[in-house]
C-alpha cells in the first residue's frame, strides 16, 4: 500500500510547502477556530474565510477537484450529523417531511454550520494534503505533545499500512481459493479475516516493540529532520492571524 497517496502534494514545491510545518499546522488550527468562533449569521466574514482557504489551496498546487473529493467524506459526516437542526430549531416552517417540519431559522443554521464545515475541512484537506506524516510529528513535537502521543502516532501510522497488507493478503488468498460463495459463508470469512489479521497485529506491535527497546528505545523517536523557523513562515503566519482578527472583529462588529 502506497504513503504517497495522502500527502501526495508535499513534494511539489510552493509557497505554502516552503514554510515550516508548525507554521502549517497553526494555520489550519486558527482558520478553524475562526470560523467556529464566527457569530450565527456572519455570511460576509465565512465567505471571506472560505475565499482565504480557496487561495492557501491554489497557492498550494492543490487542484480544486483534489480538495471537493477529499473533502466530501468528512463533509457527509457533518452533514448527516447536523440534519437535526432542521427539525429542532423552532421557527417558521417552510415545508413538512412527514410528521417532521422543516422551519426556515433551522435551515439557515444548518446551512452555516456547513459553511464553517466547510472552511474547518478545507483547511485539513490542504494541511494533509502538503504535509507529510513525519513532518505533522515534527510539528507536534515543535508543539510540545507528549513524546508518548508521538511515538505512539509514528508507529501506529507506520503499522497501519502493514495491517492493511495482511488484509489485502487473506483477501486474496481466500479469493483464490473460491471462499466464502453464500452470504452467511461470506460473512463467516470477513468474521475470521479480520480475526486473523487484529491478531497478526497483536503480534506484530509485540515484536516492534521489542525490536525498538533492543534498539536502544528509550521513549522518543529521534526526528529524521529539523526545521527551525524562517522569516517566510513567521510572516505568512502573522498575516494569517491578522487576517481571522479582522474577520471576526468584523463580524461582532456588524452583528
């Protein structure tokens, strides 16, 4: 299973790959918190918000179609999870589904907190998209995370891969072997597919473990690299920051 599929815009070189990924990494968490932060109704200062996370993807290389289609999983979740603000939030009704009445206040705040879903997720996608895992650790440790959630990020990442092989490997043995023909005996197969492979996991993590501490693991994984912080990152970070400042003192302002 290839790693380059996630973070497969890291190598291309551009501005925002040129900063450090701790500068990355507090960018996307101030763009959320801003657009979390925006008051219900502030549709100005979320488009501003959006269009700000439009330009950071092109900056960026990330292709439009990249960031709808990595964007869509996440976004269904948060749609399916906020639908009950059509029907919970009192006010006038527009339309009834069933003994269900969809009100035009619970609409509209449906629809913004899709759109501060929107700018959350976005910012993520282009975060992961440039990034990749080893530099996300880099950042996380520039932040001062616990060594233990670190190392803990670093090999489960790494292992995760290799328990998707293993998956990947039964499938296909059993496939060749014409398993699991009936629906009961196809669900008997993944029953034991996966068994097999949590406990193949199991051992697995024993033996790294173990293979670590003969190594000299002493509860921090040495970073492969280090990034101290530019003139570049500090200045897209501030103006970033100035950027949500106005935005959401715009915001209260005018609401």
């Amino acid at each position: 299973m290839s790693f380059r599929h996630v973070d497969q815009y890291a190598a291309v070189v551009s501005p925002v790959t040129r900063t450090v990924p701790t500068a990355r990494l507090l960018g996307t968490v101030t763009l959320a918190a801003g657009s979390a932060a925006l008051p219900f109704g502030a549709w100005m200062p979320l488009a501003v918000l959006f269009l700000a996370v439009l330009l950071i993807a092109r900056a960026a290389r990330v292709p439009a179609r990249q960031l709808f289609i990595r964007t869509t999983g996440p976004f269904v979740l948060v749609f399916l999870a906020s639908a009950g603000l059509l029907v919970l939030v009192p006010g006038e009704p527009l339309f009834t589904l069933g003994v269900l009445k969809v009100s035009s206040q619970g609409l509209e705040r449906f629809a913004f907190v899709l759109g501060r879903a929107s700018v959350a997720l976005s910012a993520a996608v282009i975060l992961v998209s440039t990034t990749s895992f080893p530099e996300l650790l880099h950042a996380f440790r520039e932040l001062r995370l616990p060594h233990v959630v670190t190392a803990s990020l670093g090999v489960g990442y790494r292992l995760l891969y290799i328990l998707v092989d293993e998956l990947e490997r039964l499938q296909r043995a059993a496939r060749s072997r014409n398993a699991g023909t009936g629906s009961t005996t196809r669900r008997r197969l993944l029953v034991g597919i996966t068994a097999a492979g949590l406990s193949r996991a199991f051992s697995r993590g024993e033996r790294t473990h173990r293979a670590m501490l003969a190594r000299g693991y002493a509860g921090d994984v040495p970073a492969l690299f280090s990034q101290s912080w530019d003139r570049r990152s500090t200045l897209a970070l501030v103006m970033l920051v100035l950027l949500v400042g106005i935005v959401l003192g715009g915001a209260h302002i005018l609401s």
